[in-house]
C-alpha cells in the first residue's frame, strides 16, 4: 500500500489476512494496552517522549469508532485509540495518555506538552503553517447528515440550512465551495452540531464523511448519512510545530500502514461502528 490510504481500502476486509503480515503478528495479553492488540516488536522504534514513561495523545471528543467512550478516562479502544497504543508498543513505551482539547486550539498550535494529536485531522497548507503533520493514514470526503425523512439531493443542498463546526475543512468548503443561500450556521464542536440537527435548528450537518457516518451509527436511526462531497481529504497525525520526533513517528505509522496493522483496526473498529459502506454513500457534485 501506498502512504496515502483510501478509505475503501482502509475498510476492506482484511482483518484476519492483517494481523498475520510480517511484522503484524498479534502481541501476548501481558503486552495490551487498553483492549488494543498490539503488533510488532515492542521498542522496535524507540523515541524520548514528551512525558517520561508514556505515549501523551491529544484528541478533540466524542469520536466513536475512533476513540469509543466519551471521557479520557474511559477509552480503551477505537481506531485511533489503537492506533495510538501500537505507537507506544513500538516507541517502547506502556501507557498512553489521553488528553481531551478544544479543537481551535488544537489546530492553531496552542496546546503543549503532548507527542501528537490523533482527532480525525485533515492535512491542509493552513495548519501546517503552525503545526506538523505526519504521513496520511486515511482518506476522507465531507459527508451529509439529515434526519431521518428530510429531503436532500444535490439540487436541494444550497437552499438547505446547513450546520458546520468552525475550524474545519467542512467549514470552509461549505463557505467557500458550496456557498449556501441561507449562511451556514457555525458551531462550536460537534456535540452542539448534532444537537442542532435533532432540535430542527439546521436541516442538515456536514462535516468529515467519516464522523457524520459515526454520528449515524449511534444515533438509533433518527441520523442517515445521504451524501458527501469529494474533497481528496487526508487524515494525520498531528505533531507539535518542529516536533524532535517527527520523523521517528513517521516511521511508526508508515511501518503500521504497510504492515496492515491499521486495515485492521479499520475492519475492527470503524466498518462495525459505521454499519454502512462509505463507498455506496452517493456522491454530490457543488
């Protein structure tokens, strides 16, 4: 596989075939962290952490599928949780930190003291300004979420009232793509954003393909995911500007992404959470 990871690829059914690839062979309990699997050699790659002793991990929650639980305290796995983990085991390390930021601050470089940020980050030239970025680890477009019944094609779309999270990659294609006829309605998480479409308040949300389909997953059929828009988005780690290891968490990842130790936390944990194959999802023309 290539460093860029398409996201019908990443859901691809290869859990088992995986976890047998040279390199990704599953670890001994004693060696788990969380209920994550781990693969490879434990230090095989090893780095200075920011914090003695752990693997610091910064996240913008809720994220299902991707981080399962709603506080730090309470995540044990997930895509990224695991993916996290398997960092750890290769940098030598045994525990990871979750710490739980305000997505502003995330993306604009203002948080510290933590090895990377893993949060469903879309790669732009805008944030690289004031952060680094790893080598992409997953693809994603920017979905549609509406009620259950609400009319929605690509005809309709610029009339709708739509809902963003401010910061974002949807944000910004909403604005500056797709431009609306009522302004879009801007929010601060994705809590809040989902709220709003319960309540009425906005007809549709839009945001990363790969979010709203999670959103829909636990959301007892009120949600449907009924369209997104090709962006060519990638996903990726996120370092603190002029990270010292940067590139020895390049190594890990690429090393995860050609082993398929993350094809398999793909199969694991987000085709299941999702239960709809993004690649069906139709796609809309702006």
């Amino acid at each position: 596989m290539n460093r860029r990871m398409t996201l019908g690829a990443a859901l691809g059914g290869a859990f088992t075939l995986a976890l047998v690839l040279t390199g990704a062979l599953p670890a001994a309990a004693a060696d788990m962290i969380g209920n994550c699997e781990l693969t490879g050699a434990k230090g095989s790659i090893p780095m200075t952490p920011a914090v003695a002793g752990q693997l610091t991990v910064e996240v913008n929650l809720p994220a299902p599928g991707w981080w399962n639980g709603d506080t730090p305290e309470s995540i044990k796995d997930g895509y990224e949780y695991c993916m996290a983990a398997n960092i750890a085991h290769r940098a030598g390390l045994d525990k990871v930190k979750v710490v739980n930021v305000a997505w502003d601050a995330l993306v604009a470089g203002q948080t510290k003291n933590f090895d990377l940020a893993l949060s469903e980050i879309s790669i732009t030239d805008e944030r690289k300004k004031v952060v680094d970025f790893s080598v992409p680890y997953f693809s994603s477009d920017i979905g549609v979420l509406a009620k259950k019944g609400t009319k929605v094609d690509a005809m309709t779309m610029k009339g709708l009232r739509i809902g963003v999270q401010q910061g974002t990659t949807g944000a910004s294609f909403v604005h500056d793509v797709l431009k609306p006829t009522n302004p879009e309605k801007v929010f601060p998480d994705t809590p809040s954003m989902f709220t709003a479409l319960q309540a009425g308040q906005v007809d549709v949300a839009m945001t990363d393909t790969a979010i709203v389909l999670g959103q829909a997953a636990v959301s007892n059929g009120m949600f449907l995911v009924v369209g997104q828009y090709a962006t060519g988005e990638t996903y990726g780690a996120l370092y603190p500007k002029g990270s010292a290891n940067g590139k020895t968490l390049d190594k890990i990842i690429q090393a995860l992404i050609d082993d398929g130790t993350l094809k398999a936390l793909a199969a694991k944990y987000l085709a299941g959470a999702w239960g709809a194959d993004p690649t069906a999802i139709p796609y809309f023309k702006p």
